[in-house]
C-alpha cells in the first residue's frame, strides 16, 4: 500500500481528463476519502456504454441519480427507465441535509441543490407522454425476434409485411396483423398461394398464438399510433440544460416481454434515426435501463443476439446504453465486454454462490496496488463504490473506490399533484396523447372480405336463378313432346282410316 500522497497523485494522474467531464466523487484509501482526489469521467466517452451494478439498498439508483442530473447540467438529454417508481423527484430541489453537507466537505465539492427539468413518459395506462409505435416500423425481422419465432414463421411475417407493401395495407397495430395473418390462410387464400406461395395455418396459428400472448402483457396500448419521434428524446431547455426524460414501468414489472419490446423498437428507432457521429467530444443521449436483468433473464438467443448487436453499434451514433442491475453476472458476457465505465456497490456474501459471483466480479476491474478488490466489494458502504472508466484515448482509469456525491434533487418520489403539475406543463402530452385510429389493413382487409362475401352472394343468387330457368325449360319441353298435335289425332283415328278405305273401294267400282 502508498502513501496518501501517493495516491492522490496516482488518482489525479490517471482521472485528468483535456475535455469537458462530469465529476462522481472523491477516492477513497483504506476506508478514509481523500479529500480533492476526483473521480472524473470524460464526456468524450461515455457513448462506450456502462454498468452500475450493486447489491440492494446500496446506493445504485442514487448513482443513476447523480449521473443524469450531471449529465443535464452539461445539456446532454437522457433517457430513465423507472420499474421502481423513485426516480421522479429529480424535478424537485433537495430539501438538504447535515450528512450530504458532511459527505461534500470530504470530497472537496460545494452542494447545491436543484431542480432539473423531466419528462413523464409512459408504456401503460399511468399518466404522461403515451410511447406508440407502428407495426410497421418494428419491421418483420424485430417483431419476429421479439416473437420467438422459428424460421419458417419468420418467412411467413417477412411475407405479411410484403403482401402489405405491395398492396398498400398500413400495419399500423397488432389487430391489423391479425386480420392480414387471418386473411392469408382464409379468404385470401387463393391471391396469397398465386403470388406468394401456399401458407402453412399451423405456422400461422402458432404466430397468432405468440402476438395474443404479447397482447395480454399490454403491448396493444403500445402498438398504433401517433408513433413516438425519438427527436422528442433530446430536447434542450430555456437554460441548455438536457431534459431528463423518466419512463413510468412501475405497473409492467411482471411483464418482462412487453418492456423488451419497447426498449428494443426504441433502440432501433434511434440507430436508425440518429446520424453517424463517431467519436465526438460528448454523447447526444445517454440511455439508463434499471433492473436490466429483467431484459436478459427472458431473452429467446434471437433476441440476446440483437440486443448485442445493438450495444456495439449504436455508439457511433452518439448513444450510451448503461445497465442497473444487482449483479455483473446477470449481464451476457459480450454486452459486459463492450461496457466501458463500471461503478461497483457493495456485494454481499451470504453465500457459497455469492462468494464466487465476488470472485468472477473482482477479476472484472483492473489489478490496484491499492486495493484488494474481493475485501473492498464486500466493505463498501451506502453511497460508495468501486469506479473505472475509459480516459480520452480509451484506457481505463485507476481503480478508485469513490465517496460518491449527493443528488442535487431530491432522493424520493414525487406526490400525485407535483406529478400532476409536471404532466400539466407537458409540450408532448398534447403532441401524443391523443389516439388515432386512421384507415388501416384492418379496416381495409374488411371491406375486401365483404366486397368479396357480397360478389359470392350475387353469383349464388344468379346460378340459383339459371338452375331455376334451366329446370323450368326441361318441363316445358317434355310437356310439349307428350301432347299429340290434333290435326295428326283425326288424321290417325280408326274412324277417318274407314272412311278413307270406303271412298277408295267405290272408286275402285
């Protein structure tokens, strides 16, 4: 172990940083913090994604907390996912209070309390700005991926949004791709089988099966339309600070698939949106996923592999994706890899499988002549946790067990009517909230169908009408052929036949 000067010198070298930062705190040496010894990580690269990680009650929404309200102040937006209901009161000041004084003087930073300002956004039917997006723009590979469909189902999708294409059918809502996967294996049949092939209805009973199993986790509410415009996400207010924009899951904690849906079409979105940036000087919008083994403990492979393609792409776009989760082991190995800052809070080794989740955790950070990693996971207290980052070239940083920083806003929810007014004050609550329900493949395949039962009517009616005519002609005929004509009666009765014969002898006399 160094000195305490040594160390400050170790911890200044490696966390001095040319561009802009955001400051998390002040290391710690052997339980003491070294006061002015700042842990800073450059705005430059935090679009390398990360990791808060800890056991719970140690401190890991306060350091999502601290992290955005930072990153607001810089006027860099971003983007809370909120299952646990405790992250509004970021659009209230903090109250204050002796310890928070006592935590700052140690670290060597002034406090000052804040408000920042927020937007309510939700999935469900809680209050905020309503998050919509089409059918169509989920796109045949996602919704397939977020299905859990086989290959040959995947085909028979790529051919409904084709068919849809082709003929002009918006897929707007999960209802229109119900009607047009009816629609092939029923009326449609014939057009489907000349132009597309024959459809299998065991596939597609299985689809219908899978997109009735999505709806019952609410993601008919999300599905339609006015689809959200991710621009929305980065707004700048008044004073160029970034909006800090809050998703409201507390209501769909227990429905996992509909939370992977909505975080996937959102990423998508924004990959697909956002222009390429490469390495600039700070992120355009930084992406908080709380309780994010709820994402990978119910992920088909099909969906991991698009998770983690994600993860390593859309950092060029400027985007950072950071995890909140209890454990690094609950994150999938190649995500885990592309994540650059990683703040640790305190582990806890109840058990013989916790000791070895501490173990495979320490060989997770850079080696520290200061620290013994495995001691220090399970020492840390409430507000303290072991950080690295990436410096300006992307090198990690010295591994610095950190007094973390208070929140300038206040650490608890807010009440109905703070929330009321919040939502009140909303631009895009009257952008979004209203429902639309325009002409769709739903509304359209219906009419075809009835166009078509009224065509089969008609023609019906007309071969019933032919068949009656037909009929009718037959009798008329053998009636006629069965009457003899009276003229050939006389001409053939026995009576006429004698009195021929009687002229013909007197002649003959």
């Amino acid at each position: 172990m160094g000195t305490k000067e040594e160390f400050y010198a170790h911890i200044e070298k490696g966390y001095t940083t040319k561009g802009d930062f955001i400051t998390m705190g002040a290391a710690m040496l052997d339980g003491e913090t070294v006061t002015g010894a700042h842990v800073k990580i450059p705005l430059k690269t935090l679009n390398r994604h990360g990791l808060i990680a800890g056991a719970t009650g140690t401190g890991k929404t306060k350091t999502l907390q601290v992290i955005a309200e930072n990153l607001s102040d810089k006027g860099i937006p971003v983007l809370l996912m909120d299952l646990k209901g405790d992250l509004s009161g970021i659009a209230q000041p903090s109250p204050g209070h002796p310890k928070i004084d006592e935590r700052h003087e140690k670290i060597g930073l002034p406090f000052e309390p804040k408000s920042f300002p927020v937007e309510i956004l939700s999935l469900s039917e809680q209050d905020g700005v309503k998050l919509r997006a089409t059918v169509s723009e989920f796109g045949p590979i996602l919704l397939s991926r977020i299905l859990d469909l086989s290959e040959t189902q995947e085909g028979i999708v790529a051919v409904i949004f084709k068919y849809c294409d082709d003929n002009k059918l918006p897929l707007l809502d999960l209802k229109d791709f119900k009607k047009v996967l009816q629609y092939a294996t029923g009326t449609g049949k014939k057009e489907f089988a000349k132009e597309y092939g024959r459809i299998s209805t065991s596939s597609t009973g299985t689809i219908l099966r899978k997109i009735i199993e999505l709806e019952q986790q609410g993601a008919d509410l999300f599905f339609g339309e006015k689809s959200f415009d991710v621009e929305d996400l980065t707004r700048i207010d008044e004073n160029g600070r970034g909006y800090i924009n809050i998703v409201r899951l507390t209501d769909i904690q227990d429905r996992p698939k509909l939370f992977s849906t909505f975080m996937l079409s959102l990423l998508a979105e924004i990959y697909s949106t956002f222009p390429e940036q490469g390495d600039s000087d700070r992120p355009e919008l930084i992406f908080f996923i709380d309780e994010a083994h709820l994402i990978f403990k119910e992920a088909s492979d099909a969906l991991l592999d698009q998770i983690e393609s994600i993860v390593k792409l859309i950092r060029s776009k400027g985007i950072g994706l950071y995890f909140v989760t209890q454990n690094p082991t609950d994150v999938p190995n190649a995500v885990l890899a592309q994540l650059g800052l990683k703040v640790q809070h305190a582990l806890r080794a109840f058990t013989a499988r916790d000791r070895k989740a501490i173990k495979l955790t320490a060989e997770n950070y850079p080696i520290s002549e200061y620290y013994d990693t495995k001691e220090v996971l399970t020492s840390l207290g409430i507000g303290e946790a072991l950080i690295t980052a990436l410096d300006e070239k992307g090198r990690p940083t010295p591994l610095a067990a950190t007094m973390l920083r208070a929140p300038m806003s206040r650490m608890d929810i807010l009440s109905d009517s703070e929330l009321d007014s919040v939502i009140n004050q909303s631009k895009l609550v009257k952008k979004y909230n209203d429902v639309i329900d325009r002409e769709s493949a739903y509304e359209i395949l219906n009419e075809k169908i009835e166009r078509a039962e009224k065509e089969a009517e008609k023609e019906a009616e007309k071969e019933k009408e032919y068949q009656t005519r037909r009929t009718s002609t037959r009798r008329t005929t053998t009636r006629r052929s069965t009457r003899q004509n009276p003229i050939i009666k006389v001409l053939t009765s026995a009576t006429f036949i004698r009195g021929v014969l009687g002229v013909l002898k007197k002649v003959m006399r």
